[in-house]
C-alpha cells in the first residue's frame, strides 16, 4: 500500500490556508492501521524526513508487477503497470476493498 500522494501536503499554501492537515494525518493513520492489521507491505512516509518511500506507480513496475498478472488498484497510474504486460485496471475504492475482504489471503 502506497501513502506518497500527501508527502508535501505542508508545503501546500491551499492546504495548510483552509485547515486540512489534520484531516489529511487523520487519513495518514488510517491508512498505516489498514496496513498493519492486514498485515500489507506499506511504502509510506520516510521517518524523521520529508517525503514518502517511493512513488506507487515507480515501485509497482520496479517491485512488484510481472506479465500475465492482474494489477487492480485506485490510482489514475494503475494503468501504467500494463506497459509491463500485465492487464491493469483502475477501479473504484469500494470494488478494491470488496475484492480484498474476499480474498483468500485476506
């Protein structure tokens, strides 16, 4: 699971201006919690530094995507692990969540 799209998030004057920071930590730790309790590999933020561990469409294609697989994913990048020979498909949130509550690793 990847946490880099709110890396910078401080340095954001539109963010910081309307009060969102603690809304976007609040995500932050949610997300960490999924992680641990399904016990995932997370690529989050570096500890005591700025930014995150990797870019999730970098390291999907360095890491984890080969060909013949089925990549599934919410990002607007998912599609870019296809390059690799693999079918990748974008999908809604609730249809990646419902597909991981159902799987046999789960």
């Amino acid at each position: 699971m990847f946490e880099n799209h709110y890396s910078y998030v401080h340095r954001s004057p539109n963010h910081v201006n309307r009060g969102l920071l603690l809304q976007i930590a609040h995500l932050g730790r949610r997300h960490r919690n999924f992680v641990h309790r399904h016990g995932l590999t997370g690529h989050g933020y570096r500890a005591g530094e700025e930014g995150s561990k990797g870019i999730s469409q970098a390291m999907m294609a360095e890491r984890y995507v080969l060909p013949a697989q089925l990549i599934a994913g919410t990002a607007s990048h998912t599609p870019h692990s296809g390059s690799l020979g693999c079918f990748a498909r974008v999908s809604a949130r609730r249809t990646c969540a419902t597909l991981f509550r159902q799987a046999p690793f789960a």
